[in-house]
C-alpha cells in the first residue's frame, strides 16, 4: 500500500511541475512576467501553505497539489548541480584564470566586506556575535541559480556577477565547516575535520583533473561517432553525476564537482554539443528548485511579520547592493555596470538556504531566527528578477542606452568575426584564406575527427550539430560578419538557411551548393551568395584552359567573373527572383566564390 502510494504521490507531483512548465509559466511569458517569478508563485499556490493546506477538506485538491515538498528536493538539488555543470562549460581553465583578479579580488572582498557590515548591524540590534557571524555570511551570498540566467555570462555585468559568484560557490564549504567549528558541541573537534576535508577532497579535484583531461576526449568521441543525440546525453550525465558524487564523497559540496566536470569538458571540442544537449534539463529542474522555495513561504507568517520582514529585506538589499556598486566603481567598472550589478546582485542565494541550516544545526541560531531569514531569503529570491529590471533601468538613466554594453575593468570577447558551418574539405580551404587574409571566424563541425585534425591544427572550430537551434544561437550568430554554409547536404543546408534569413535579415549568407537548381533554391531561401560547385569547376577549367593557349590573365579573369555574373542573374532568374539579395556591408560581402577543390 506504502508503494501505491508513492507513486501516485510521484505521478500527482510530476503532474503539477509538469503542468505549471506547460501551461502557466507560457501565460507569464505572454505577459512578459519572468519565469522565474511564475515558479515561485506556483509553489507558493500549489504548496503545503497552499492548495495543500485544504486536502484534507477537498480530497480533490490532492492532485493539483504538492503536500510532501521533501518528495521533489532532490530534483530541485540536480537543477543545481546542472546549472554550475553549464556554466563550468562556459568558462574553461583558460578563461577562469584570465578572471582570477575578479574572482580572488572583487569575489572575496565583495563576500568579507557585506558579510562584515551585516554581521556588525545584526550584533547591535542584539544577536550573539557567532550567530551574526552565521546570519552574515548566509545573507552575503547571491543567486547563481538566479543571477547568471538574467544576466548571462558575456555582458559585462554578467561577467563581473559571475566571478563574485564563483567565489561565493568556492568559498560555500569553509563557510559551512567553520560554523560547524563554532558549535558549542564540535569546539575541541571542528577544525580537525575541516582541514581532513579539505586534504581529501584537493587530493580527489587532482585526480579528477589528471583522469578528466586525458579520459573526457575519448568518452565523448565514441559517444559522437555513434551520431546518437541518447548516448552523448548519457555521458554528460554520467560525467557530472560521478564528479558530483567524488566531491560529496570526500565532504565537499557536490556544486563543486559539477562546476569542475564543466571545465574539464569545456577544455574539448565537444562543450557546445554538450551545453546545448544538457540546457532543457538543466531550465526544468531549476523551475522545480523556484517551486520548492515557493513552497517554503507562508504567507500567514508573512502577514504577521510584515514590518520586520520588509524592513530585513530592505537593509540586506541595500547594504549589498552599496558595497557590491562601491567595489565595481573603485576597480573601474563603469557607472551603469556597477550600478545594475549591485542591484542584481542585491539579494540572498538558495546558498543561503544551506547555511542558516548549518548555522540552525550548529546551535549558533534559534530554529525561530533560522525560519524568519529564510522567509527573508525566499523573499528576496522572488523579487531578484524586478531587481534586475531596476538595475538595468537605473544604469540606463546613468549611463544612457549604452550602458552595459561595454566597460573598461571587463574587455568585451565578442569581437565580430565570420561563422562557417561545415569544416571539411570545403569549410577548411575557406577557413585558411580567411586566416591568410587577417580574418578572426569559428566554425562548427559534426564530425569528431575533422574538429581534432583542425583543432590540432590550430583553426578555433566546436563541434556540433548545426541542425540544432540551441547550438547555433550560442555562437552568437547576431553579432556575425557573415554566415559561410559549407555542408553537402542539400535539404539541411536549405533548412538552415530559410531559418537564419528570417531571424537575421541583414546577415550575409554565403552558401555551397550542389548545382543550379540547388543554388536557386537556396536564393529562395534567402541565400546572399549561392555557390554551385559544377558550375565553378568549369569556370575553373576554363580559366585553365584560356591562361595554358596564351591568353593574358587579365582578361580571362574579367571575363571568368563576367560569366560567373551572368549565371547567377540565370539562377536568380529561374528561381523566381525579381531582385537581388542585399548584403549588410562588411568585407565579407565582397568576398569571391567559394573554393571548390
């Protein structure tokens, strides 16, 4: 009986996370209400405060209700461990270490200093000072769950929260053993078993670092050989459930095992494919996490409260938001940066949630004070998405409608720079002429043992799969100087060039193609240059042919590009177009045939 009921407690559960994914938080979005919000007011609605609080009148209930919120905590938990996986798969070692003057600097001063300041107004209003210490260091932690999917992790006010929060993230397990230390009960014993922790679990990173690098490439290109979408999704699960599971093992936090298997694997060709494979799995079981801190506020206690409440989660809002902006200013980020950044970052972290629960067990707080921060924190996790929205609206006010798109203390990596799909005989001959030339691209390519021989090479090419929306959006495709399509495969190659067109009008799309009928087809498509292979390979010969009878260069050149001309004004023709497509000005438009050989 014990299992029926499980299960149907499994099935009712699934029914309503699934049921507010598909159906209300679509409704927010029509309204243009953030996601992130809708969740958490679907646990609240939905929650044991909720719905749940009238099963017992209306049995009915039960099925559009989450009584036991300890049933989907371990879902809420992987939602996390995803999230640093991806943005482990951002970063990379290289990018990391180019960021250690934010993340050891900015990070650590911008974690002491309002962990300090809150500690210090918690102490005169009364709280012993191991428990101030506790309450500040919880409430000085932000929202990585939250933060780097408003903010992303390539604008400038991305970048900056991401190095304070990866410091945040790295400092998360001193924290929780040094308020263990403090317990009344672990005095003669905390210390000891904090820095056994910390040997074994930098002894198990090593290892893990050392088996990674050399292990990860082969995983992944069997995985990408089969061409099988379910089993390079296995293997990035398997990787970041047993890198999770090492680190737990030794006492450290699992966060920092999928954070450090997202940088092991952000260090092959195969990051791309995997981020992108791993995303709707990673945005699912976080909306399952908003749910759950949904579920954890009760209004009645917020009614009761609501002087305090308002007024704690105004002062840790302000005091961070302050010292987060003066840091940003005095290390010479701009005024709108520091400015949004400091109001992004304003609010308490599910972090948080953890250690008022280390610091609740350690006896440093009352369980009373342990449950109205967490309210606190539940709070100010739901109005960290109009913080954002403030923040952005301010720094535009300040720095006018620039703001945040540069900034002197973070340099801007998306530099323009030409987009090829397809890296082999074709895309590889176009990519060397474009090095030759001073031209910065990246290209992308399905097949594993092209990308390693031009990785190997030096050319900067991911692999992936282009028929994949969520792969091609993340090259920046927007910020693109021109789109070099290379692929054989006539029905892919139209697809994808029908669909870019129509999200980018103005992109200059170059593209290979079989033969005429095929080149105009694609200038249906949209095509800014469609480049026939047979047609090319006579023009060639041509040329060959001319040059070998004793014809001067010059002319047959000329009259190369005359004919070539002519058959394109052909092909326009017999695919029923009246103008020629218009390309967005940049030297790429001017750019010659494809190379064919």
């Amino acid at each position: 009986m014990a299992e029926e009921f499980t299960a149907t407690t499994a099935l009712s559960d699934a029914l309503v996370i699934l049921g507010a994914a598909g159906i209300v938080i679509p409704a927010f979005a029509r309204f243009r209400i953030t996601p992130v919000i809708g969740f958490i007011l679907v646990g609240l609605l939905v929650g044991p405060f909720g719905l749940g609080s009238m099963v017992d009148r209306y049995p009915w209930l039960y099925y559009l209700s989450i009584t036991e919120p300890e049933g989907i905590k371990p879902f809420a938990e992987f939602g996390i461990i995803l999230l640093l996986f991806s943005i482990g798969l951002e970063l990379s070692f290289n990018r990391l270490w180019s960021m250690r003057r934010l993340v050891f600097g900015l990070g650590a001063m911008e974690l002491l200093i309002s962990a300090a300041l809150l500690a210090f107004i918690l102490m005169v209003m009364g709280q012993y000072w191991s428990g101030a210490m506790g309450l500040g260091l919880a409430l000085a932690l932000s929202s990585t769950a939250l933060v780097l999917p408003i903010a992303g992790t390539q604008t400038p006010v991305g970048r900056a929260a991401l190095a304070m929060l990866l410091f945040e993230d790295i400092a998360l397990v001193p924290i929780i053993f040094m308020l263990g230390a403090m317990a009344p009960y672990a005095a003669n014993g905390g210390w000891e078993q904090m820095l056994t922790t910390l040997w074994t679990g930098a002894l198990t990173i090593g290892i893990m670092l050392i088996v990674g690098r050399y292990a990860l490439p082969g995983l992944f290109a069997q995985a990408a050989r089969t061409k099988s979408p379910e089993l390079f999704l296995a293997a990035s699960l398997l990787v970041v459930i047993a890198a999770a599971l090492a680190t737990a093992a030794v006492g450290l936090s699992p966060i920092m095992g999928a954070l450090l298997a997202g940088l092991l694997i952000a260090e092959t060709e195969y990051h791309s494919e995997v981020e992108s494979i791993t995303e709707p799995f990673k945005g699912l079981a976080l909306g399952v996490f908003l749910i759950t801190v949904g579920m954890s506020i009760d209004v009645s206690v917020i009614i009761s409260n609501i002087g305090p409440l308002v007024l704690a989660v105004a002062g840790v809002v302000l005091i961070k938001a302050l010292v987060t902006g003066t840091l940003l200013r005095l290390m010479g980020a701009a005024r709108g940066t520091a400015t949004e950044t400091g109001l992004l970052m304003a609010s308490p972290s599910e972090t948080t949630l953890i250690v008022l629960a280390a610091a609740a067990q350690a006896q440093l707080i009352q369980p009373a004070t342990a449950q109205f921060w967490q309210i606190v924190t539940a709070i100010g996790l739901t109005i960290t998405p109009l913080l954002a929205l403030l923040g952005n609206r301010v720094a535009r006010r300040v720095e006018g409608p620039d703001a945040g798109r540069s900034d002197p203390l973070i340099e801007d990596e998306a530099a323009e720079r030409a987009v090829i799909f397809g890296f082999g005989r074709v895309g590889r001959l176009v990519g060397e002429m474009l090095t030759a030339h001073g031209q910065r691209f990246i290209a992308i390519e399905a097949n594993p043992t092209l990308v390693s021989e031009a990785r190997a090479a030096g050319f900067p090419v991911l692999f992936g799969n282009v028929a994949n929306a969520t792969t091609t959006d993340r090259l920046q495709i927007e910020k693109a100087q021109a789109l070099i399509v290379t692929m054989d495969e006539p029905v892919l190659v139209s697809r994808i060039v029908r669909k870019l067109r129509g999200t980018y009008p103005d992109l200059p799309i170059i593209v290979r193609a079989r033969d005429t009928d095929h080149a105009a087809e694609l200038y249906r498509a949209g095509a800014s240059h469609a480049v026939p292979e047979t047609l090319e390979s006579s023009l060639q010969l041509s040329e060959a042919v001319l040059v070998d009878l004793g014809f001067a260069m010059g002319p047959v050149i000329a009259s190369i590009h005359e004919k070539r001309d002519e058959f394109r004004e052909e092909i326009m023709v017999s695919g029923k177009l009246d103008h020629k497509p218009q390309l967005r000005s940049s030297r790429l438009s001017q750019t010659g045939p494809l190379p064919t050989s």
